[in-house]
C-alpha cells in the first residue's frame, strides 16, 4: 500500500509541471540575428584544408539560408559556439547555443555563461576536409532547425 501512495504522489506530483516551464534554452526574442563564435581549428585542421575562414563561411551561409543574419554581437549575450577539435587522424566537432542563466542558491542568486543546448560529431578522416565539412553542415542543419522551431518559426 505505501508503495502505491509513493507513486501515485509521484505521478501527481510531475502531472503539475507543465511543458511550458521547461526550456531547450534556446528562446530568444530576435530570432532573425545570431552571434557565431568559432574555436579550436588547429594546425591538423588548417592541413586538411578546414580554415577558421571556411567554417565561418559555411556557418554564415547555413545561417542565411534558414534566413538568420549573422552578428557581431547580441543585445541578449546569446551566441552559437562552435568547438572543432583534431589530433592525427580524428576529429570532434561540437555545436552549442551559450546564454547567461541566473539560479539561486541559499537566497543568494548567481549568473554564469552556459551552454544550453548541443550537439556533436566525431569522426576519422585521413585527408579530405569534404567530409569534416559534411559534418559540420549536418550539425548546422540539426541546430537551427531546432532554433526556429523552439521560437516558433
């Protein structure tokens, strides 16, 4: 019986919480601009022909295909974080939404930068930056999907 009460408290308990409260992280009030920052293309990298300039071509291309204009900055501090990261033959690629968040501990509030939303691909490629490439463009393709339709476009 009090294995019952346990669960039926439980069920009541998360029916109280509404989809609504919950968030992806990724709301924003302009969702027409994002701030693109780009980090950890390496000299294994560069050799294989995958430049800071190419991947921020194609982050900014992929962007204003889903007709979002790229910006320096952002009135909210939001910004798309894009990780690249290679050793010898490997590579991992790593796309996160960041934004300050505020929490309370003790009644005592706090703000931090943090990563809200993300996604990522590892792979070994020995020579061909088309692939890396596809890989990336197949993140790109995950994150603004999500990102318009979390803000209802």
């Amino acid at each position: 019986m009090k294995k019952i009460f346990v669960f039926l408290v439980l069920c009541f308990l998360s029916v109280g919480v509404s989809a609504a409260e919950w968030s992806n992280g990724m709301d924003v009030a302009d969702v027409d601009t994002i701030r693109i920052v780009i980090d950890g293309i390496n000299q294994s990298f560069i050799s294989k022909g995958v430049t800071e300039k190419r991947v921020l071509n194609k982050v900014e291309a992929k962007a204003r295909q889903f007709r979002i204009i790229p910006v320096d900055e952002k009135e909210d501090g939001t910004f798309l974080y894009i990780s690249m990261g290679s050793v010898g033959n490997s590579f991992n690629i790593s796309i996160n939404f960041a934004r300050t968040v505020s929490y309370v501990v003790n009644d005592e509030s706090f703000r931090t930068l943090a990563k809200t939303w993300g996604t990522r691909i590892s792979g070994v490629n020995s020579t061909s930056s088309g692939f890396i490439m596809s890989s990336l463009d197949e993140l790109l393709e995950e994150f603004f999907n999500e990102y318009l339709k979390t803000n209802g476009k």
